[in-house]
C-alpha cells in the first residue's frame, strides 16, 4: 500500500503543489486524469522517489519511503517499481532486447523476455535499434522495460500516449495483468481507458498550486 501524508512539492522558481492524502491498495489498478500541468508526473516522481517532497511524506507498506536516502530510494525504485516514463528515456543507438538486457547489470532477471515482447506485440523488432521504431513502437519498449521485472509497483505517465486507441487498449490491458496484486498507477489522457481500471482519480481536483504569497496569507 502507498500513502500520502501532506504531501508538498515546491520547485526552485518558487512554483507548488500540495496534493490531498492518497491511498494506493495492493491489488488495485488506477487512472490519473487531469489536464496538462495540474501536478501528475510531479505526483509520480515523488511516489518513485525521483522527487524528494518539500513537505510531507510518501509511505510504502508502511515506511517513510520518502525519509530514505537516495541510495536507498533507488535500490527500492530498481528492486520494486516499474516505471514507465513519459519521454521514455531509452537508448536510442542500442536494439530493443539491448535496450532491456541493460537491466541486468542491475541485477535484473529478464528471463520471459520474448514472451513479454510478443504480448505487447513488438517481438519482431527485438533486434531493431530503438532509433527506427515509431513512437508507439518506442513506448512499448519503455512498458516491457519497466515490466520485464514484475515489480510491485507499476508507475506509467501516460504509457498510451503515442497509440492508437486498440494499441491502447491492449497495452492497458497488459498493465493491468502485470499489476496483478500489486499496484498500478497510470496517468491517461484517454477517458475512454478510464473504465478498465479499478478506480479513476481526478487530479484537478486533488493536486493544488500554491503561491508563496497565498501560504504567507493564510500564516
Ligand atoms: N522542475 C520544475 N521546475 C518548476 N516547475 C515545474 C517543474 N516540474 C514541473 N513543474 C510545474 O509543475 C506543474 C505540474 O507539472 P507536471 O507534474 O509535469 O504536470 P502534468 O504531468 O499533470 O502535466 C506545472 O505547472 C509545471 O510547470
Ligand atoms: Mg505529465
């Protein structure tokens, strides 16, 4: 289970977020709506501990995930979360099966690899270097990446971004198969996936911008 507790991120140019407390079952899939800018990767990131919050703490199972070091926040994140980023972060000049193989030196086990690949349909462009694939080849590549580990935890900010909505659909479904007992984060913009999760979360309605001068009115 991953918590929220006043949670708060405020970045150097001054610009804040504060999120309403949040609770992430095990077993449970959810979709993050909102519209551009109001706080969803901000959200992922910290929930990965790619962000340390300014305020406020992320537990996972019951610990202050947040309170780590950053060593220790990395050795968790490459341990226990999947995370599929939204500009993917791949290496472009290496094949696909290189791309993933890479995890090993972080102690990953890739075995099941073609069996992944061809679930998400790209098994054919295993030998490919990323460079020639086509967006939504590339994203599928970032879901095998993250999911190649079965991690407990799945982070995905928009991994349907680059797909049509069939593709989509499927890869949502992969998702979620993947997620079994564990959780499942994913941001959309697609309302139409929005069903085939287990809970649907309103970021506009969650995330809030504060401005310096609001906290130093309401002091
Ligand atoms: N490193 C940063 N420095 C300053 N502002 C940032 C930074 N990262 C994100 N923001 C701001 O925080 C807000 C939320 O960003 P983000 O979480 O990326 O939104 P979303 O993913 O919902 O589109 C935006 O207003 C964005 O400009
Ligand atoms: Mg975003």
């Amino acid at each position: 289970m991953i918590t929220t507790k006043d949670l708060m991120m405020q970045f150097p140019d001054g610009t804040a977020i504060r999120y309403d407390d949040l609770c992430f079952e095990d077993g449970r899939s959810y979709a993050l709506l909102g519209a551009s800018g109001c706080g969803k990767s901000t959200l992922l990131n910290l929930l990965a501990g790619v962000l340390t919050p300014t305020s406020g703490a992320v537990e996972i199972d019951g610990q202050a995930a947040s309170q780590w070091n950053q060593k220790e926040k990395d050795a968790f994140r490459i341990r226990r979360i999947g995370y599929v980023l939204q500009d993917f972060k791949l290496l472009e000049d290496m094949t696909v099966a290189d791309n993933i193989g890479l995890l090993r030196l972080e102690g990953v086990d890739i075995g099941g690899m073609d069996a992944l690949l061809d679930a998400l349909g790209i098994l054919k462009l295993k030998r490919r270097r990323v460079r020639r694939l086509s967006g939504g080849e590339k994203q599928r590549v970032a879901i095998a990446r993250a999911l190649i580990k079965k991690p407990s935890i799945i982070l995905a900010d928009e991994p349907t971004g680059s797909l049509n909505f069939e593709t989509g659909d499927a890869v949502v479904r992969q998702l979620i198969e993947n997620a079994a007992g564990g959780t499942l984060i994913a941001v959309t913009h697609d309302d139409r996936l929005a069903p085939r999760f287990d809970e649907v979360i309103d970021m506009n309605a969650i995330a809030h911008f504060d401005s310096g001068r609001e906290a130093a009115a309401n002091a």
